[in-house]
C-alpha cells in the first residue's frame, strides 16, 4: 500500500495496540467506536500507514475525506447524490479501473459511518459483490468502520425520504442496512478517555450521551451560566454557520488594526464544501485563530488556540501558548485510489489541492465543525435550542472538564436530542 504522508511514530494505548493486532492480523469486520476522546481518529491514521493489507480509506463527506486523507465514498463508487432506492440498484456501474481496483482490495476503512445512510452502506455492498463476483458480505472485503453513533447523523433531506428509509429498511442509520446486518461486524468500543479526567464531568456526558441526563447533573451544568468567560481563548460553540459568521466578523471588526487577505490555491477540481478553510481568509493583528493541520514539528496540533501576532502581506505569524511561531501556506490533498496491476498495489493519484494558511478565525465555530476538537475554555451557545441527534453532547465533550465549560444560556431537557433507535441499537449490543 503506497501511503499520502508520513504518520509521526507515536506510543499507542495498550487497548488500542490490541485493537490494531486485531484489525490486522484477521479478517473479520469491526465496528470501532467509544465516546468522544477516546483515540478513535488516531488508531485509524494508525491503521492506515502501519497496516499491511491493501486499504482505501474513505468517507462520506468531503471536508471529513479532506481532514483524513482519502476519498469520499461517492467519488470512488461513482454513486449519484440522489437517495440509492431499490429500484435504482441495478442503475449502478462498475467499470474496468473500479472492478480491478475493488478485486485487489484486502480492506475498506470508512471513517465517521455514522454518517453514513442506510442506502450507501446497501451501495458499498452491491458495487463490491458486483465487482468481486462474490455473494459474501461486501464481496468479501473487510470493512472497518470507524465512529460514534451518538455524534453525527446520517442526512436525510425530506420527511419522505426518512419514511421510505424507514419503511424499506427500519430507519436511516448504516446499521438499518441488511449488509450490516449479513456482514455481522464486531463491535470494539475503546473506552479510555484522553480528553478528560474528570470523573464528574465524564459521567455527566456519559449521561447526555443517552439522552438520560439527572436534576443533579443539570443543575451543577447550568451553574455554569452564571459564571463569565475569560476576555481571551475561549471559542464560542453555535448551532448556526449564521451565529458564527456573525460572531466573527464583529470580533474583527472591533480590532483596531489593519485588515489582509489570503487567498488559497486552489488546483484541480474541488467542491467549495470541502475547503477545509476559507477560500479568503482575512485577518488583522490580535485576531483569535485555531490551527487547523497537525504541524510537521510539533509546535501545534489540529486544533490549537492562538491569536494572530503579526502579520504581513507575505507573513503571519501566530502566538500559541505565549510562544510565537511563524506559519507557513499547507496543503490539503483530494486523492483518488487507483490500481497498479503491474506492481500489485493500490495508488493514491492526488487529483486537487487547496494550498493556504492552516488557520481560521476562531472566535466562534459550529458545532458540528468543532468534531474531533478539544479546548481549554468554550461557550456554549445553543441558541434558540439545539435541534440534532447528539449535538449538545458534541459541544459539552469538546471540553477538557466542567470548568473550562462556559453557557451563553442554561441547558435544558429540550436540548438534549438523542435518536431512540441508536439507543435501542447500543444497548442492544
């Protein structure tokens, strides 16, 4: 297997270690899941450089394909955007590059496969049967799926479209799929958290994880409204790109300084969706940034608070920790997987990039884009209420403890949404 980067040696867990044995010395599929902070997104850029096994990594939306250097489930199946029914099955194509690419395959790793719906799990299965000429699950590829059903959930855009997923199929999640069903996947939930040591707090999102939140543990959450958050490196969590927008540019707005602008580089064919940042970034001194790449040497990771120090048409650079580090242009790489049938391996063939400074203003971001984040100080800003499976929990357990949680409003019950069939899905484990 020909790997995008380097992935730095780093010292994995004891539980994780024995995961990575598993998923490489047998056969089988696996479910890796556990709650937020759990080292999830680690064992799986693990995975993806150590293992020997032929492997494709995908996912189901662009700026997660991006963000984990592989290729989306759709652009690699050639399947449509519209919902796969079942009439539509026989409408899918595998032509002579993706049938050999398929048949050299040991292993298919998605990452978030919460996200992915119940008719593209159906679709990974019959392109793969179809290609291997196989009846087995897949067509005897192993899937490995990471990510956590508690999190972020599968889009579907109508209440038709919800009810004929639940009609055919029992509901929308990838789990509702009869392939998930025949392939029977193991399900290994890591379960040390690094995020947190909390005890506490670590219960109190165990228990908004399941939707069953208690009086004591709301109570001492909202006690947290009352109290201010520092002047400097908190970021606001919204509901809203509106809310974030809006935030931002007012932040900015009040800096007295003069305003630049940085435009990416932008090769190829890219959807604006999937730009990991904006196209034109603007900034002035002062402003409040996240780093948004793991640094090559270390000085910061995906992630990481700062404030912009100084800046130049052709500099910038970044105050982190109260150290102060110059930064220079990064690029994302959109792969697509091929087939060397000459030298028996499975290529990454860089298709486009998007080339800019790794950071955005950060004063604010969605909660949805805060995935896989941690922060030493946040508020919380629901808004008029969340309105997504798991979305609070997302936003509490980018937190390092219950102190560094700030609250723009008191959480209340109607704000903890939990989907009942993952629920019953989990617990039936």
């Amino acid at each position: 297997m020909q790997k995008q980067s380097s992935f730095d040696k780093v010292t994995l867990s004891q539980e994780q270690q024995e995961v990575f044995n598993k998923l490489e010395t047998t056969n089988g599929h696996f479910f890796i899941t556990g709650k937020a902070g759990t080292g999830k997104s680690l064992l799986l850029q693990y995975f993806r450089t150590y293992s020997q096994k032929k492997l494709v990594v995908l996912a189901p939306t662009g700026v997660a394909a991006l963000n984990v250097g592989g290729q989306t489930i759709h652009s690699l199946l050639r399947l449509p955007f519209s919902a796969i029914t079942l009439d539509s099955f026989r409408r899918l194509r595998v032509d002579t590059k993706l049938k050999k690419l398929l048949q050299s395959l040991d292993c298919i790793v998605i990452d978030e496969i919460s996200m992915v719906r119940v008719d593209i799990m159906e679709a990974i299965d019959y392109i793969l049967k179809k290609a291997r000429n196989s009846y087995e699950p897949f067509g005897g590829v192993q899937m490995i799926m990471f990510g956590d059903l508690y999190q972020l959930p599968p889009v579907v855009t109508s209440g038709e479209l919800q009810q004929y997923f639940d009609d055919t199929y029992g509901g929308a999640y990838c789990f509702n799929a009869n392939s998930w069903r025949a392939a029977k996947p193991e399900i290994i939930t890591l379960s040390k958290i690094f995020r947190q040591s909390d005890a506490t707090f670590i219960d109190l999102l165990n228990s908004l994880r399941d939707g069953n939140p208690n009086e004591d543990f709301l109570d001492r959450l909202n006690q947290r409204a009352s109290i201010a958050p520092p002047q400097d490196g908190a970021v606001t969590l919204a509901t809203t790109n509106r809310t974030v927008s809006e935030i931002n540019q007012r932040k900015l707005d009040s800096l007295r300084a003069d305003a630049h602008e940085y435009e990416a580089e932008v090769s190829g064919k890219l959807e604006e969706s999937a730009f990991p940042t904006d196209k034109v970034l603007q900034l002035k001194k002062g402003a409040q940034i996240m780093m948004l790449k793991n640094d090559r040497d270390k000085r910061w990771v995906n992630g990481s608070l700062g404030t912009i120090h100084s800046i130049s048409p052709s500099n910038i650079k970044v105050n982190l920790d109260d150290i102060v580090y110059t930064v220079r242009p990064e690029t994302w790489s959109k792969i697509k997987y091929t087939y060397d049938q000459r030298e028996n391996k499975i290529k990454e063939e860089v298709i486009s990039t998007f080339t800019q400074y790794p950071l955005r203003l950060a004063w604010a971001i969605t909660i949805h884009k805060s995935q896989g984040q941690t922060y030493s100080n946040a508020i919380i800003d629901l808004g008029r209420g969340a309105f997504a499976h798991g979305q609070t929990y997302v936003a509490l357990s980018r937190c390092v403890s219950l102190d560094s949680v700030y609250l723009s409003r008191e959480v209340s019950s109607r704000d903890i949404i939990v989907d009942k069939s993952v629920i019953a899905f989990m617990k039936g484990l």
